[in-house]
C-alpha cells in the first residue's frame, strides 16, 4: 500500500527549496510565529552574548513583520533580500524542513539557525515505498541527533520520514531536550519499543507522539507504562503501525490523565471493550484510530460501546477498523454525521453492502481512503453522499488483480461528476479510458495531485486500444495548479509533449513503463521550470536526455532513474561536469568487472544537489562517481 503522504496536520510534505548554491536552496520553513523583538523574551537582543543595540529600530519593526513570514519560500526570499535581512531571518527561524537527509551537514543547519525548535527530516527517496531502495541504503539519523545534541539546541519537535532511526538515538533524544514535545516518524526503521519506552519514560513535557507505518520490532509491549503518573500533556498519540500486544491498563490510565488528549489511534491489539474505556476517558478526542472491533451486537459490550460513542460529539475523524466483524459498524453510525476524514485502507472486512451503508452515513468528508474493493457502485455512493469530498484515495485490495474486480474509470467519472471540490486524488484501478480522463479534466480542473496508478502498468485504452497520451494531456491542460503527477498505462512521447507545453506548476512527475524515446524525458525537462523532483523507472531514456541540458539539475531535488537505458559512462559525464551533485550508483548485483566499462547499463542512479559532498556512510555497491 502506498504510504501516507498528507494526513490532516502533518509538515512533511513540504520539500526541499532550490535557490542557485544558496544555502537557502537547502532548507524549507513552515513556521507560525518567529522569535519576536516587540516586549518578547525571545527577542535576538535579549539572546545571550547578543549586543542589544545591534539592530535598529527598522530591524525590530523587520522581524515582527516576520512573524507573519511563514510559508517556505517566502522566508528563503526574504534572506536574500540584504545581510541585515539574512541576519534576522537566521535567527528568528524556528523551524526547518529538510527535504534530503544528505543535502547538508547538520553542522550547517545548526549554525545557520541557532535559534531551530523543530527539524523536519526525510532519508531514503520516494521509490523505498515500491521496494525500488535496498533496505540498508542508508539514511540514518544518527548524526543529526548526535549534532543536535551536542550544540543543545532547544529542539522541541523532530519530524522523519523514511529513515533509519536506533534505539540509541530515541534514547539521545529524550535525554537532550529537556523540553522536547513532538516525535512524528513516517515510514521509518531500525528502533524497537524499546526505543519508544526512552521516549515516553524521559519527556516530560511530551504533547505528540505519531507513529504511521514504520518498521518496529516489538521486544515487550509495556513501553507504554514507562509514561510516568505525571505525563498530563497528550494531545496526539498514534501507535497503530505497532503489531504487538499493549499494556491495555496503562493506556487506559494515561487516557485518563490526559485532559487535553485530542487523537487517538490504537493498534489491532486493542479490542472494543478497551476501546469503550477508552472513550469513557476521552470524550473530547477529535480524531480516532480503532483496533479489532470484534463484538456481538447483541453483547452487553456493544451496547455500552455504542452508548459511549454517542457521548463522543467531537469526532471528526475516523481510522482503523483493522480486523473484525463489519456488523459490529452500526455503533459508529452516531459519529459518521461529523465526520471530514475516513480512513479505511487497512480494513478489508470492510465492503460490500455493510461499507455502503457506512458511506451513507457520512455525508460531510473532505477526505476518504478507501480500498478497491468499494466497486465502482460503491463509488457512486461516495459520489452521491460526500459532496464536500476534496481528496480521494483508492488503494489496491489485492495488489495483483487475482480475483478481484478492481475499480475502473466508471467509478472515477462517478466521483468526478459529484464531487467537483476533489484537488487531490491516488487511484490505483484496473483499467482507464481517454474520454473518461477527459471527462474527469473538465469535471475537476482544480487538481494539485494526481496520480493514477493501472495494476497492468501497460494497458492502453480498453475501448479504443490507443495510448492514454490525449487523456493524461487533457489532465495536464485543464488543472492549471497541478504540481504532482503520477502517470500509468500505455504512454508515447506524446503525453511528455503535453505535459512540457501545460504542466507549469509541476513539481513532482513519476514516470514507469512509459514513453518511446529521449525526446519524452527531454520535452518534461525543458517545458516544466519548477519541476524539482523527477522519478523515472522502467522507461527508454538514455544519456541523450540525461546529459543535453546538465544545467536544470541545479534546480531540482533529485533525479532517479531505474531500469532505463543510462550507461556508467553518460553517469562519470553528469558527475564531471556537476560537482555540486551527487551522482550515485545503485549496484546489488556488485557487478565490480564492470566498473571501467562505460557502456554499460547502470541498474539504478540516483542524483541530488548537496553542499556535504559525497557520503561517507554508503554501503559497498553504492557507487558515487
């Protein structure tokens, strides 16, 4: 299943910037506040060692227009503008956002932002989701922890995603930062609970703790009572990636004691009648993530579940349901009214006419996750219900297409034409129509994301057996804000002709079995000017696309290309005439005899701009040339 990219209230879908060899070209912001000079202790003057006359009062004036500064790009833009501007710019960051784990050393970010309270940190490339990374690739936070707390930056909130973290560095963590308060890890590896009991047993003042869809390995499942009696700060807690039993008496008991507690996501370890404790405890939660939802309706538990859930007026979002009974569902009927976020992608016990029913009930969401085993009919009903729908997430019940109908453009088109605020869309379906794209381009031109994934990644138009070149271009040519773009299915140069010509906001394109020739990689390069982040597998582009404009690589994030028709050599010429890249070679196979042989065909390359210079913690059949 594809990873979560963009749950409600979480920053790391903000990349990395690229500004020329600026520093700034490293780091993204999305902070609220800065440190403020009007009547505030978090003044610069006020900083220790800090001459309280080093600005004037236009600089004072400055930085409290600063404060309203929050988006990225623009805080990168303000730096440049003159030294007084970088100066109060640097240290009234709080927040930064690392879109490349080995772009730059931690060093740097230290000592360019001395005033930083939350790092957000991404390690391995997007294709680690597919398997494409091999699992010791690298991407360890190490260092970064190591270097953090060794300056004793007052870093209060770490966000990683698709990284390597140990139990060591959780432990450093925790003993670092005596007012540390966020730990949000996506898709990371290498910790144990053990690591998890460091984090609950030594920060006090702990407010989020968020675990999705991470690696853990379960040594004892009692981290939970490390929490000491004195932990009252909760307000996000999100363990349902863990596999292991729990202490269900210590989590009900750290409810209890957590007033402020707003999300909730538990594990399949928790049954029901937990679930209803839970809720007795925690009337206020906004956002809930069930475990097993074994129960009898006609059981005393059911009743009191279902009378407790009707207390729970605050709900707006549901998850979970990870195994059971689909009769025990008419309990959560009083919450559905409320509800803008359901997420079901983990509850295959969930279909047929028992998740219609459910849909029916929730005639407010905003964002539906779904499995594709809804049907194109059960789309229909969404299509029919959820009027205010604006993301859309259909994922793959049976990966292979093995005895299951999977959905089709029929449901897509149904979506299209009910839900016209839909911005944001992942369809993984059985097979797709040009005039069904079409139809969804003028139904729908106000896309941002969307990404379309065919479980046969070749097929072309079932109906007219032509490429789906004209239906992906009049995505392209109608959604005039799109800025990421998966493609799937039979495609020529033709689509990359479009998407060069119309995608002008472009930042994100992941390209597989796709194309004829260099032209198609050639045409994305030359017409998309902010693309910054291009993923290539399985596709007939060689050293002609790679190598005839070298130039636009300063400019993006990162470049990855496997199974396509690049030879070691086309990489030792990229790698040559760009030094401030990192041209690395992906090798399993430690094919070392070939290393002087330039024609020959690299199986992976992944590039990326750097101001670190090569890493030093490669395994051996990573190459950097």
């Amino acid at each position: 299943m594809a990873t979560v990219e963009n749950p409600p209230n979480e920053p790391l879908s903000y990349p990395i910037m690229s500004l020329g060899r600026n520093t700034n070209a490293f780091f993204s912001d999305s902070s609220q506040k800065g440190l403020g000079f009007l009547g505030q202790d978090r003044s610069f003057s006020n900083r220790e060692g800090a001459s309280p006359f080093l600005f004037s009062t236009k600089d004072e004036v400055i930085e409290h227009i600063f404060d309203f500064v929050t988006k990225q790009r623009d805080r990168n833009a303000v730096s440049l503008v003159c030294k007084s501007w970088y100066k109060i710019e640097r240290f009234s960051r709080e927040r930064v956002v690392i879109g490349n784990c080995y772009a730059i050393s931690p060093e740097r970010v230290i000592a360019r932002f001395p005033g930083l309270k939350s790092l957000t940190l991404k390690g391995k490339p997007h294709f680690a989701d597919f398997n494409l990374v091999p699992h010791d690739w690298g991407g360890s936070v190490d260092p970064w922890i190591d270097a953090l707390a060794e300056s004793r930056v007052g870093l209060e909130e770490l966000r990683l995603k698709r990284m390597v973290v140990s139990d060591e560095s959780l432990d450093l963590l925790s003993r670092s930062f005596l007012n540390f308060k966020s730990l949000v890890l996506v898709s990371c590896e290498g910790f144990t609970t053990d690591g998890l009991a460091a984090i609950a047993a030594n920060c006090r003042f702990l407010r989020e703790l968020d675990l999705q869809e991470n690696d853990i390995d379960d040594h004892r499942g009692h981290w939970l009572s490390c929490f000491p009696d004195s932990c009252t700060s909760l307000v996000s807690l999100n363990f349902a990636c863990l596999k292991g039993e729990i202490n269900l008496a210590a989590l009900v008991r750290l409810v209890a004691r957590s007033p402020n507690l707003k999300v909730l996501r538990v594990n399949r370890a928790v049954p029901l009648d937990t679930l209803q404790k839970v809720l007795m405890r925690a009337p206020q939660l906004v956002d809930l993530g069930t475990g097993s939802y074994v129960l009898e309706p006609d059981s005393e538990s059911y009743r009191k579940l279902k009378a407790t859930i009707l207390k729970c007026k605050s709900i707006q979002s549901l998850s979970g349901f990870l195994e059971g009974a689909p009769h025990s569902l008419p309990a959560f009927y009083p919450i559905c009214l409320t509800l803008t976020s359901l997420n079901l992608s983990y509850a295959p016990g969930v279909h047929g006419t028992d998740l219609i029913k459910l849909i029916r009930q929730c005639g407010r969401l905003k964002r539906l996750w779904i499995l594709d085993c809804i049907g194109d009919k059960g789309l229909g009903v969404v299509a029919s219900t959820c009027k205010e729908l604006q993301e859309l997430r259909v994922f793959p019940s049976d990966p292979f297409g093995v005895g299951h109908a999977a959905v089709t453009e029929e449901g897509l088109v149904a979506i299209s034409a009910g839900c016209p605020k839909l911005h944001s869309l992942l369809y993984f379906c059985q097979q797709m129509t040009n005039a069904a794209l079409i139809t969804v381009a003028k139904n729908c031109p106000n896309f941002i994301r969307f990404r379309l994934a065919l479980l046969d990644p070749m097929k072309p138009d079932p109906v007219t057996m032509q490429p789906l070149d004209e239906g992906f271009g009049a995505i392209v040519q109608a959604c005039k804000k799109l800025r990421r773009l998966s493609l799937s299915g039979l495609l020529t140069d033709q689509v990359f002709l479009y998407i060069g010509m119309y995608a002008e906001q472009l930042e994100m394109l992941s390209i597989a079995f796709a194309g004829d020739s260099d032209k198609g990689m050639l045409y994305v390069l030359n017409g998309c000017k902010k693309l910054r982040k291009l993923e290539i597998r399985d596709s007939p582009f060689g050293d002609g696309a790679l190598l005839k404009d070298v130039g636009k690589y300063e400019t993006m994030r990162s470049l990855w290309m496997s199974s396509c028709e690049v030879t070691l050599g086309g990489c030792k010429t990229l790698a040559m005439n760009m030094p401030g890249l990192n041209v690395e070679i992906i090798n399993e196979n430690n094919q070392m005899e070939y290393a002087d042989n330039d024609e020959q065909k690299v199986e992976k390359m992944y590039v990326y701009r750097t101001l670190a210079g090569p890493r030093e913690d490669k395994p051996e059949y990573v190459w950097t040339l």
